[in-house]
C-alpha cells in the first residue's frame, strides 16, 4: 500500500506539474497577445447586433508604410490599441488601423460601418483565415457611385462562415481630422439607425433651408440689406451642414470629388463675411458705434479675401487658419452684441444669446478634438447643433427688427396722414373762401366763354364747308384735282407700307369737243355731270376715290386692287356710260369714254407719280386705238 501510495503520489505530483507549466505557459502567450496583436472579436448569432469595434482595433505606429506586404512584415509590438481618447489629428498619411471577427458556429452577414463620410481615402484589405479575398477602395476623393454600398457613410458588407477568422486592415489617407468611430451593424438596426439619422440632418437642413428661402422671399420683396445678407449667411450654413453629414457629396455632386476637397475651405470664410455684414446691419452699428462698424466690415473684407486664397494654401494649414479665423471672429463678435446689449439695444440680447449658443457649440466640438472630452458622439454634431441654434435666433432677431420697423413705419404714416389731413382742412377752407370770392367772377367768365363758344361752333361750321367746297368740284359734285393729288400720295404710302396692289384709272370723255360745239358749253357740263354721276355709282367702296382731273377727264383711285378687279370696273364703267341717254333741250347726246388702267405696288415716294404717268399712257393708247376703249399698262414689259 506505501509503495502504491508513493507511485500514485509521483505520478500525481508529475501531472500537476505538466498542468501547471501548460497554464503558465497559455497565460503567458495570452498576456503577449493582448499587448501585441489584437485577439479576434468572437461573433454569433447570440452577439448583440450593434458591437463598437474600438476594443479589438489596433493601429500601427508607422507612417511610411505604402502597401500590405510592408505592413505584414512589420513586427507585431509596433501595433497598439487604438486609443479614442487622443486629440484629433489634422492630415494623416498611411494610418493603418486593423481588427479581428472570429465566427466559430454560425452564418452571419453584417455590415461594417465607418461612420465619418469626410475622409480622403479609405483602403479596406480583407483576409480571411490569413489569404486576401477583397480589396475596397472609398473615400470622397472618388466618385460616390464606387463605393460599395450607396451610403452617405461608409459601408463594407461581409458575410461570416462557421470557422473563418476575418482580419481587416484599413490604411486612412486625409488631410483633414481622423475619426475612426468603427461599428458592426446588422443590416436591420443599420436601416433602423440610418432612417433615424437622415431624419436628424434632413429635418436639421431642411429648417436651414426653410429660413435661407424665406429670407431671400423676404429680401427681394422688401429690398433689404439685412435679410440678403442674413440668406447669404444661412444658404452658407447649409452647405456646410450638408456636406459634414455627407449630404452634399451623396445628392449635388456625386460625380466631382474635388468639390468636396474645397467646400468647406471656401464657404467657411464665405459664410463669416455674409455674418458680419448682418451682424452691422441688425446690431445697427452705423448708428451706435462706427468704431465697431469699421472692425466688422474689416474683417468681412478679410474673410471674403480668404475665400479667394484658401483654395491656394495647403489643405491641414487652411484649417488651422481658419479655425483661428471662426473662433476669433466669433468671440468679436459675441462681445460687440455684449456691449451692445448692456448699452440698451434692442436687438442685442438676442442676438448675444444666439451668438452664446454658437460658441457653445464650438467649444464643445474644441475640446473633443482636443481629447479633453470623452464622448460618442460626432465631434462635428455639438458646432452643428451650436449653428443650427444661432440661425433660429438670428431669425428671432430679424422678426424683431422687422417688427420694429413695421411699427415705426405705421407711426410714420399715421402722423403723415395727420399731417395731410390737417393741410387738406386748411386747402378746404382756403378753397372755400376762393370759391365764394370767385363765383362772381365764375359766372361772369362762363357767360363770356358761352358766347365764345357759339362763335367758335360757327367758325367751324363754316371752316369745314369751305374745306369741303376745296376739295369738292364745284360742276360734278366729285373730288377736285387737289383732293385726289393728296389722296394719291396717302394711298400710295398704304400700299408701300402694306405691300398691297393700287390701281389706277384715267378717263376721257371721247370727242368732248364735238359735244361743246354742237350742244354748246351748257350741254358740255351737263354731260360732264351725267358721266360723273355715272362713275360715283359703280365706284361704291368708301377707300375708292372719284375725282374730275381738269376740263373732260376723270380719274379714279382703286386701293386694294389688282389689274384683274381694276379691269372689270373700267368695262363696266366704260358700257354703262355707253348706254347713257343724255338728253338736253330736247337733244340726245351720245357719248362714250376712253380708259387707261395703271396698277402696281408703291415701292417709292416718287411711284404714285409714275403710276399716274402710266395710267395716261394707257389712255392716250386708248384713244389712239379707236376711242370707247379700256387699255391697261404693262409694267413688266413697258407695254400698253
């Protein structure tokens, strides 16, 4: 039983000392895995479907590594946790970070997002079980259409098998801040929690914009200063609002990167010129301190100068400048609304207490970046929410003002209009006493002005009867030889301006002669007033003119007439005055008439003239040709 004893107490012993060195040496090799490599996330179907990935990522303390195979070669003591409480650095270069899952049981698909949508690039190697299965490149130096899954932050998507050890390593590039802040979503609470944000920052932009049209409604309708400047100021805060959560790149200009390299270097100090040209005008430092005027338009000037020169400066030195720039500008201007506000202004308060909000806002944001504040949220998020709190003030401020100046100008037109009623009771009076002074005067003058107009309407009277006896043949009862030169030259302007025929028609009584000797001059002016009436009978339209030329010879104005129209008049004319029985003492005259015909287009001052020339032409043919004849002129071959 000794012997036993003792063998079963050294075997004992044995094995208790093979179990302990096997434990030393597991705690061992664990305590140099936690300081030197980072062991895997252990991922299940039991693992909660939002896990915060900062307590498996490590980075690398290197920066000049370029590619994988430089970064494997590295030894492991050069990784180390990634601590989140750091400062934030301004313009990074070939930062790798890296992080293990371990799936042992399950499939599983997440997605693995990296929520800050303002990195420069954003290289993804992913390992499985130590081999390269994928390489994704993201970044808002590319398109957004490359990125793999459309989203205003990044995504990677990767499906787990039973087993499989996952390995990520990301090399970051950016010039401005880096904030990693790595999460492992399912897709569900991933939608859940991305409807969420984007009803944050749309309702956040959408109220930004709200105000931004609303003052530029405001401005154009009332041409003021202080509302386009207040536009311009917003317009630039929701710029910049959209573009940090990621909104601008993703909606206005997917397709060209280098916008969102310079937005924020450009509207920054463009926004900070538009604030200090409507901190003058609703502070109204032109009429309480021009010192604090000149100060803020200086410095608007500057501003707007850095909005032409920041493009030019390297990316990581513009923002320092222009952190210094927003933070100096704001604590200026925070303290012209102070003083301001404790000298009795009336818009100040407010104005102050939008001006607080702001710098609350920023300095929260300051000190994240500084690591002097541990928190989750976007360092962005508290300058945003500082913002978006002043533009609703300022808002307030410019209600106020343009209740104010509402109220001044009612008090204004109130004492104009009792101003204009005390002068219309004293113009009443005054034209009270003048009426009674002048009604004597009145009657007198109507009385005068009665007799003068009865005069006057016999003047006229008999001023238009010798107008009409000047134009009136006297024999006829036509248009004498004046009234148609008159009428030739207006219708022949008609028929230039209008581009319309004009015809023309002259005509003689044949052997007029004969008429006068045989029936003597009674019985010549008697058959001129026959074929006069004659003629005003088949020339019926009211533009049409009948006129006697001189001595047997009539003429006849047609507007508005082709050759074709003016010939069938002058036929008709011409057997009418055939079959006239012209009877005088007891006498049958007989008598026909000759006609020439002259049409065209009036293309001249000087064509009238020459259409009269032709018509006669066409006449004299007539004549010639056996008399009781209609010739027309040709004008296209110069023929009659």
């Amino acid at each position: 039983m000794s012997i036993r004893y003792r063998c079963l107490t050294l075997y004992n012993q044995y094995h208790v000392r093979i179990i302990v060195g096997l434990l030393l040496l597991l705690i061992s090799q664990s305590s140099w895995s936690n300081t030197l490599y980072p062991t895997p996330l252990r991922l299940t179907a039991n693992s909660i479907t939002k896990i915060e990935l900062q307590d498996w990522v490590y980075a690398n303390q290197s920066n000049d590594i370029e590619t994988l195979s430089q970064l494997l070669q590295q030894p492991e003591n050069s990784w180390k946790k990634l601590n989140t409480d750091h400062p934030y650095k301004i313009g990074v270069k070939n930062y790798w970070v890296s992080f293990s899952i371990f799936t042992p049981n399950d499939h599983l698909a997440r997605i693995i997002a990296l929520d800050n949508p303002l990195l420069d690039s954003v290289k993804i190697y992913h390992l499985i079980n130590g081999e390269l299965v994928s390489t994704e490149v993201m970044g808002d130096t590319l398109p957004f259409k490359q990125r793999p899954l459309q989203s205003n932050i990044f995504l990677y998507p990767v499906n787990f098998e039973p087993g499989d050890t996952h390995t990520f390593y990301l090399k970051i590039d950016n010039k401005g801040t880096i904030s990693l802040p790595l999460i492992l979503w399912s897709s569900n609470d991933l939608t859940q929690l991305t409807e969420t944000k984007n009803l944050f920052s749309g309702m956040q932009i959408g109220v930004l914009l709200a105000i931004c049209l609303f003052s530029l409604f405001i401005a154009l309708a009332s041409a003021s200063f202080s509302y386009s400047y207040y536009s311009g100021y917003v317009l630039g805060l929701t710029i910049l609002s959209a573009s940090i959560h990621g909104v601008s790149f993703r909606y206005l200009w997917p397709q060209w990167p280098i916008m969102q390299q310079y937005i924020f270097i450009i509207v920054i100090p463009l926004t900070l010129g538009f604030s200090l040209m409507f901190t003058e005008k609703v502070l109204q430092l032109k009429y309480h301190n021009l010192k604090m005027l000149r100060i803020c338009r200086i410095m608007a000037v500057l501003s707007f100068g850095l909005t032409i020169v920041m493009p030019f400066i390297n990316y990581s030195s513009a923002l320092y400048v222009l952190v210094f720039v927003v933070l100096t500008i704001s604590t200026i201007l925070m303290a012209f609304s102070l003083i301001q506000a404790f000298g009795g202004q009336r818009n100040a308060p407010l104005y102050a207490i939008g001006r607080m909000g702001f710098m609350l806002g920023c300095i929260v944001t300051g000190l994240i970046y500084l690591g002097l504040i541990s928190t989750n949220i976007s360092p962005q998020i508290p300058i945003m929410l500082g913002l978006t709190f002043e533009v609703i003030t300022m808002a307030a401020v410019l209600a106020l003002r343009y209740n104010d100046e509402r109220k001044a100008k009612f008090e204004i037109q109130q004492h104009t209009l009792e101003q204009a009623q005390k002068l219309r009771e004293t113009r009443e009076e005054a034209l009270r006493s003048e009426a009674e002074n002048s009604e004597k005067l009145e009657k007198m003058v109507q009385e005068r002005t009665l007799e003068l107009e009865i005069t006057l309407r016999e003047l006229s009277e008999v001023n238009q009867k010798l107008t009409e006896q000047n134009t009136i043949d006297s024999l006829t009862g036509v248009k004498n030889r004046s009234a148609f030169d008159r009428r030739l030259i207006a219708e022949g302007r008609i028929s230039r301006r209008q581009q319309t025929p004009m015809s023309l028609l002259m005509i003689d009584i044949d052997k007029f002669k004969n008429i006068n000797d045989k029936y003597g001059h009674l019985g010549g002016d008697h058959t001129i007033r026959a074929i006069a009436n004659t003629l005003s009978e088949y020339v019926k339209r009211p533009t049409d003119l009948v006129s006697r030329f001189g001595g047997e010879e009539f003429a006849i104005i047609l507007p508005c007439t082709d050759i074709e129209g003016a010939l069938l008049v002058a036929e008709q004319i011409r057997q009418a005055v055939s079959e006239l029985n012209i009877v005088h003492n007891e006498d049958i005259i007989p008598v026909t008439v000759s006609i020439g015909i002259s049409e065209t287009i009036i293309d001249s001052d000087e064509h009238p003239m020459l259409l009269l020339e032709q018509a006669d032409k066409a006449l004299y043919q007539a004549k010639r040709s056996g008399r009781n004849q209609v010739c027309y002129y040709q004008r296209e071959t110069d023929t009659i």
